[in-house]
C-alpha cells in the first residue's frame, strides 16, 4: 500500500481502474477500504481511476497523539490530491468524510472538478451533539460494549426499516457488525466529535464546485433534512434523496448510489 507524507502525517492510499481520478472520503472511524465492496467496482467500470485512503487518526496512518481538526484533515486530503493528481480531481465524501470535502470546497476550491456529498451536514443540530458527546463519553469510559449488544445498537442507528425487517439481510449485518464490534470506538478518537461544527451554511454559499448532495430516506444519524440544507445553501447544487436505506446507504443500496454518482460525475445533472 503506497504512502504519502502531507501536513505532518503519513496517509496510506490505494488506487484502482484508470482515468479520470476520484478521490473516496469516509466516513468517521472507516478505513478506506470500505469503498472496495461496491463503488470502487462502479466507478472503475465507469472509467474513473479511483483513490481510497485511510484518515489520519486510522490505523496505519500515524496518529499524531494530540487533537486534531477538521482543518487537518481538510489540508490532509488536499495534500493527497496533490500527490495523485496533477490538476482537479473529483471527490466523493460521505457523512464527516464529506464535511471535511466541504472544507476543502471553501479553503480550495481550484482542487476539485465535481464533489459528491453523501449524509452530509452544515450545521450540528442538538441529535448530533448529543451522538457526537454520547460517544465520547463510551469511549473515554473505556467500557467495551459485548459485541451482539453492539451489533444490535449498530443495526437500530445505521440501517434501514425495510432491512431492519428483512430476516436474512439483517442476519447478515448483524454478523458484520459483531465481527467488527472488537475495533470499538478507540481507533475513531481522534476523530469523534468533529461533526460537531458550528453552522457553516454562509461559508458554504462561497462555494462555486459542482455538488451532488445526497441524501439517504431512513438516516437517523444525519437525518436527510440536514443533508438537503446543505444542497439548499451551496449554488446551484443538485439533492438527491435515496430512500429505504439508513445512514449506510451506500452499502444498503449501492446500485441505486452509484448510479447517482457516476451519473453526475459525467455531467448528467449540474
């Protein structure tokens, strides 16, 4: 896995497919090869050379052992597109990974070519501080939740009614987040809590880069609401809203995400 040193701290990246390049955001606590499964199939059939990378904080990638911002890690992507590409690039974030795209849109914006926007917010509202300090506090606790108990937590806050009630599928992620409870919350500290932020809506009214917001219908960590503010407030941005699927839309229904996604990354739309 190839690494690149950017603003104090070394990012490991991994890329796939060739063309166009486009750059996956995740989301708080996810390793970059969460994307493998299901966009990185699309977007590579599509012609786009994609780029995965881990977050700072994330193992392997150093964890600089003090706190970190959302501005660290807005600079941290900005230096990876430096290094994978010569001239803008697209980006697709999703949840904090597309706050931290937002960030980049604001402070540099000659980067990007298209942004995608997944769970996104532009403001916390009280549901998410209250996830945000909830979590926090777990963590500094140093309680491990037992793992079934996690997956059934898991399962209630970032799936689906129509998987909650779908015997088989639920089974199935049910059994994924029991083998993954393990990693806990420790590995994300660093960055928990940074989708805590102040309302950013004005600063977001200076963007000028093509976005596509979406929205996932059953989110109940970033209810589509606050994902369709963000659309709302950056210039002529296009909001899409998926529905049947939680907070992990993109894993519940890919087919219909990526669909939106290499949709707008070729111009269909703005």
């Amino acid at each position: 896995m190839p690494v690149v040193r950017t603003n104090g701290v070394s990012l490991a990246y991994e890329e796939y497919g060739t063309g166009e390049p486009v750059v996956m955001v995740t989301g708080t606590g996810a390793p970059g090869r969460v994307w493998r499964a299901h966009q990185v199939p699309a977007l590579t059939a599509a012609g786009y050379r994609v780029i995965t990378f881990d977050n700072r904080g994330i193992p392997p990638n150093d964890h600089p052992g003090q706190c970190f911002t959302l501005d660290d890690m807005a600079t941290d992507l900005a230096g990876l597109i430096a290094h994978v590409s010569p001239g803008p690039c697209h980006v697709v974030g999703f949840s904090l990974g597309s706050v931290v795209v937002q960030e980049l849109l604001v402070a540099r914006p000659g980067l990007v070519g298209r942004a995608v926007l997944m769970a996104s917010i532009g403001r916390a509202d009280t549901l998410v501080r209250a996830m945000a300090e909830a979590e926090i506090d777990l963590c500094d606790s140093g309680a491990a939740l037992p793992p079934r108990y996690a997956a059934y937590v898991q399962a209630l806050q970032y799936l689906s009614g129509d998987t909650l009630g779908d015997p088989e599928r639920l089974q199935g992620w049910l059994d994924v987040f029991e083998m993954t409870a393990s990693a806990g919350l420790a590995a994300a500290r660093g960055q928990l809590g940074l989708q805590v932020i102040p309302d950013r809506r004005a600063a977001y009214r200076n963007i000028r880069c093509p976005c596509l917001v979406i929205g996932f219908g059953d989110d109940r960590i970033v209810r589509p609401n606050l994902s369709r503010e963000v659309a709302e407030c950056i210039p002529g941005a296009a909001y899409t809203e998926i529905s049947g699927c939680g907070h992990f839309g993109y894993l519940e229904k890919p087919d219909a995400v990526n669909s939106a996604i290499t949709g707008f990354l070729a111009g269909r739309g703005r």
